[in-house]
C-alpha cells in the first residue's frame, strides 16, 4: 500500500515539472514572439540593415582656435558576403575605377572576415562619384553605400606633427574591437597619439532595404538606431601663420625648423623638408598617393624634427662649456690660445684674438679653445680614472636631454640622438686605449655625438631657461578638458653658469667678431649659436640655435639647413627672420635676406 502511495506521488511530482516547464517555454516564448522585439528585429535580417555611424573625428586647431583640420563627408562600398549573388565582376570594378584582381583580393578577405558582417570593398567616394555608383549598385547584390566622415586639412601645413589617418590593419583590430575591416585610425602625429579622444563613439542605423538591396527608408522609425558620440577638439600648441612662414623659407630645402616657447615646452613650430600636402592621403586615390610618396626619394614621409640625427656642431660649444664650469675645472676667464687655421690638433674656421676666454670664444666660435675645455676636463675633473671622468660628462649631456628621448611627450617616433658610452670607446679603441685626443671631436660637437632638430631647440629652451626645460609637446588642451600638463625638469648645472653661456650666446649677436652680428636686430635682443655640420655624404650642414628675448624669452629655434654650409650663411639668417616674424608681428628689418631665403637654395 505505502509503496502504491509513492508511485503516486512521483507520478504527480513529474506531471508538475513537465506542466511547469511547459509553461515556462511557452512564456519565453510569448516573451520572445510578443514582448521583446529584438527577436523579431534578428527575424527580419533579410529585410534590413545595420548601418554604422561614423562619428565626426575631432577637429583640430592652432594655438590661436585657427582650424588645421575638419571633416567632410565621403562614401564606401562595402559588401555582405552571404548576399552577393552571381554577377558581372569586370562591370562592378569598371563602375568603380578597381582593378579585377584587387577587387576580388578584398571580395575573398571579407569572405574569410565573415559572410555575415560587411566589409569595406571601395573606399571615400566623392559625394559625386557616390552618386553615380548608388544609381547602378542594385545591379550587384550585397554591395551597398555607407557614409563616412574623413578629414580635410585646411591649411595644408605641418603634415608631420599633425599626421594622417589610414585604414586599420590586423592588429589594431586585435588591439582594439571598436574597429572592423575598413574602419580610420590614426596613423602619424596628433592624429595617432591623440586617436583616443578624436574618434569617438560610433553609431547605428537601422534601415529597411528592399530585394534589389535599395534603402527604403529608416527601420520602426529609429527606434533602434543609436547616435554617434563626436570626436573630442584638440587644440594644438602650433602656430599656424608662424608654422606656414617657416614652411616657405624651407621650401626648396632639405632640413627642418623645430621652435619652442621656454615657459611652457609648448611647440610653436615643427617643419620637416621636404614635407607633402597632408590631403593627397584622403580620398579615393589615397593608396596610390601614399605609395608614391613612400617611394620619393626626397622621403617627404620622413619626419626630419624628430628622427633625423646630426652632428650638432659648434652649437654644441656652449654643453661643453656647462660641464666644465659645473666641475670647477675652468672659469669663465679661462684662456686657452689659438693660432687660427693653423691650430693643431683641431683648427680654427676664425682668425681672432688669442688668447680668449669663454665669453670670446663662443662670441667667435673658436675650437681650439672647446677643445681645450674637454681636454680639461677629461684630465682634471675630480675623478679617479678617464672613463669615470667621461662617465661624468656623459652624464651631464643625458641630463640635458641630449642622447634620449622625450619619454613623456606627445610627440611620436622619436630618434634618441647619441651619446656614446664609455663601451663604445673601449670596443673601438681597447679599454684603457682611448683619451682625450682620440676622442676630441666631441669637443666641438662632431664625431659620434648626434642629436635630433628637436633636441637642439629644446637645448635652447633650456639655454633661455637658464637650466631647466618643459618637455616638448604638441597639444595645449583636449576639450572640454583644462589645459595639459607636461613634467619640468633640471639639468642639476648651476644657474650661474648658464648666465655665463647666455652673455657669450648674446656676443654672437652683438660683439665685435660675432658670427652673426651681421643678423642683429637690436629689438629682439637675440641670443644664437651657428654651427657648421661636418657631413660624409657632401657639403656640410649649416646649423643655427637661438632664442629671445635674451630675458623673458619667448621662442627657443633651431635651424638645419642639409648641405647649407657655414651656419651663418642660411640657417641663421632663416631662423633670425623666423624670430623677428613672431615677436615683431611681421615686421622684417632685412628684406633682402627674406627674398634671398625665399627664393634661393643651396
């Protein structure tokens, strides 16, 4: 009986569970079919579309709100797989100026991407050109138009610092799944290190579409769409009428102008020559245009500001000088003599006074006394051994930022430049081989040491400083953001004695024998540097590094001009006129010089 009494139970426990479970089916279904319409929008796939909503990229402005960068609307063919259907390939590529091999390339990477999601076969098609290929697609199913925001760089200047944008390629898909096949990034410049904030949130849109794949209109009336977010502006520290008249006192040249504001680290000024017109990497011929660039020999593509390296020579006499007052191994009334261009073992350019002290000899550039000075210091600096002594000078150099990167700036793809470790001797010459004759031409910044056109205008910042710099960068303000903030740093080198460099810096100006007396303009009140580049490949380089005004300067330069000569002869006259444009709204005291600068090369 008790065991009859059980099976009964069981019998009604298990016909419960099975009405139970029944019920719970037939609600999610209900739920399903009734309440929830997302099941009914994945039910209706054949019959709409998913369309992504591009955000406008960020816009991007000088110093002064001047725009450097907009967007415009462009358009591109993208392909879902699993609808594409027989066709006549030679007609679509024709329709949209392919090639067949490269259209079928990209047919077979969206297929392998996926047969259901879209890929990008054509892209930025001119609203035109758009126009045109819309009124024949419904001839190839699958294929559809999709609208997208690409840039548009108004003033045509400073493509290096700003960038360029491009196509995603596998790994930054792997990096990052916000972006599909045939989606922007950032590739170079601003528009790289700043891709973050200027490409904001994408969209969607659902339409219906029709059997000839033609959009008929917005699906249940948006209900499902969802805006884009905007890119965030950026607000760069570039000024852009300063950036366009550097630009065209380069033009014809090869080499790079790079200025800087002391206070603050702030960029005014990055040119790279020769450079490119940014908007031939926009639009529809962007691949064929990026190519030959790439393959220019003149390298426009190479950024020469950041990651090009030279021997910064006699701009390097005042480095030299530091270190050496800093180990109290000279004064500033330390005399060395010269005899010229007879000078042994490193002659003289200048026929002058002699003996000179510091003051003089950096007012006229002399290298016999620069290499008494390392001389000097590498055999009386207080320290045991010789490679314990250039271990020190060493790194006094790092600590102007000379040999090593900016590691906390935005501005990308950096060279480090060269300094040379004691190693690098040792291997050389054989440890315990090597002095200060066999490596003298440090002395007057040639040999092994490099630096980057952004290295040596931070070296004058740090000069108008009297010390210390604000590392380099690009961007002031990312809205709606307060302005960014970049690290201060101390070369640990006395004050005093960059008061010393200074007073000799402002003698190249204003003494009797300066270099580039001939270029002084009493309201800027300017101290500089030339510099005569030795070069293995050809004539040497002329360099020039200067800032003003000599108190409460405002602009920190460098100037290299490739193959250019004697540094007085056109990287200062360049930079003088570049200065004189900023601070005196325009103004130019040797009009001869800026035609000459204009118009003549090397």
């Amino acid at each position: 009986m008790q065991r009859k009494v059980n099976f009964v139970l069981r019998r009604m426990v298990i016909s419960w569970a099975v009405v139970l479970i029944a019920l719970i089916f037939a609600g999610k279904l209900f739920y399903i079919q009734v309440i929830d319409e997302k099941y009914l929008l994945q039910s209706d796939n054949n019959t709409i579309r998913n369309v992504t909503l591009h955000p406008p990229r960020g816009m991007i402005f000088d110093r002064n709100k001047k725009l450097l960068v907009s967007n415009e609307i462009a358009y591109d063919v993208l392909v879902i797989p699993r609808m594409v259907k027989p066709m006549d390939t030679a007609q679509l590529c024709q329709l949209l100026n392919m090639d067949v091999a490269d259209f079928q390339t990209k047919l077979t990477a969206a297929r392998q991407y996926s047969r259901y999601k879209s890929s990008v076969i054509a892209s930025q098609l001119s609203k035109e050109k758009a126009g045109y290929v819309q009124e024949r697609l419904y001839q190839f199913p699958g294929f559809f138009l999709e609208p997208r925001i690409t840039r548009l760089y108004d003033e045509r200047i400073a493509a290096h610092a700003i960038g360029y944008i491009g196509e995603v390629d596998g790994q930054d898909i792997e990096k990052d799944d916000y972006y599909k096949p045939g989606d922007y990034i950032g590739k170079s410049g601003v528009e790289a290190y700043y891709e973050h904030a200027l490409r904001g949130v994408k969209g969607k849109s659902v339409r219906l579409v029709d059997v000839h794949n033609r959009e008929k209109g917005i699906y249940k009336n948006g209900e499902y769409d969802v805006d884009p977010v905007l890119g965030d502006n950026i607000y760069m520290t570039l000024d852009a009428d300063l950036q366009k008249f550097a630009e065209l006192l380069m033009n014809g040249k090869r080499g790079s102008i790079t200025a800087i504001e002391p206070a603050t680290g702030e960029v005014l000024v990055m040119v790279s020559m020769p450079a490119y017109d940014p908007n031939l990497l926009i639009g529809y011929d962007r691949s064929k245009n990026y190519y030959a660039l790439l393959v220019d020999p003149s390298k426009p593509l190479f950024n020469r500001a950041v990651t090009a390296k030279y021997p910064p020579g006699s701009t390097f006499k005042m480095a030299n000088g530091l270190a050496a007052m800093e180990e109290n191994v000279i004064t500033p009334f330390s005399c060395y003599s010269c005899s010229g261009p007879g000078s042994q073992p490193i002659k003289c350019t200048h026929s002058h006074k002699s003996p000179l002290n510091l003051y003089e000899a950096l007012e006229t550039s002399c290298n016999p006394y620069f290499w008494g000075v390392f001389r000097t210091f590498l055999e009386k600096a207080p320290y045991p051994t010789i490679a314990d002594r250039y271990l020190r000078w060493r790194e006094l150099m790092l600590n102007m930022n000379f040999g090593r990167k900016f590691d906390a700036s935005d501005i990308m793809y950096q060279s480090s430049g060269n300094i040379p470790t004691d190693n690098y001797f040792n291997k050389y010459f054989g440890k315990g081989r090597w002095n200060a004759m066999t490596i003298r031409s440090l002395s007057i910044g040639q040999g092994e040491v490099e630096l980057t056109p952004l290295q040596m205008a931070n070296y004058a910042a740090t000069l108008a400083n009297r010390g210390f710099y604000y590392e380099p960068h690009l961007v002031k303000k990312i809205e709606p953001d307060s302005l960014l903030q970049f690290p201060k740093h101390y070369t640990g080198i006395d004050t005093a004695y960059y008061a010393v460099a200074v007073e000799g810096m402002w003698m190249v100006f204003n003494g009797s024998y300066g270099t580039a007396r001939r270029y002084r303009i009493a309201e800027l009140n300017m101290c500089g540097k030339t510099g005569t580049a030795q070069n293995p490949h050809g004539k040497d380089h002329s360099i020039f590094i200067a800032f003003a005004p000599k108190d409460d300067p405002k602009i920190a330069i460098s100037v290299i001009v490739e193959n250019g000569g004697f540094g007085a002869t056109w990287a200062a006259p360049i930079g003088t006129l570049l200065v004189e444009h900023y601070l005196l709204e325009g103004e130019t005291h040797f009009p001869w010089y800026k035609d000459k600068m204009l118009n003549e090369y090397p």
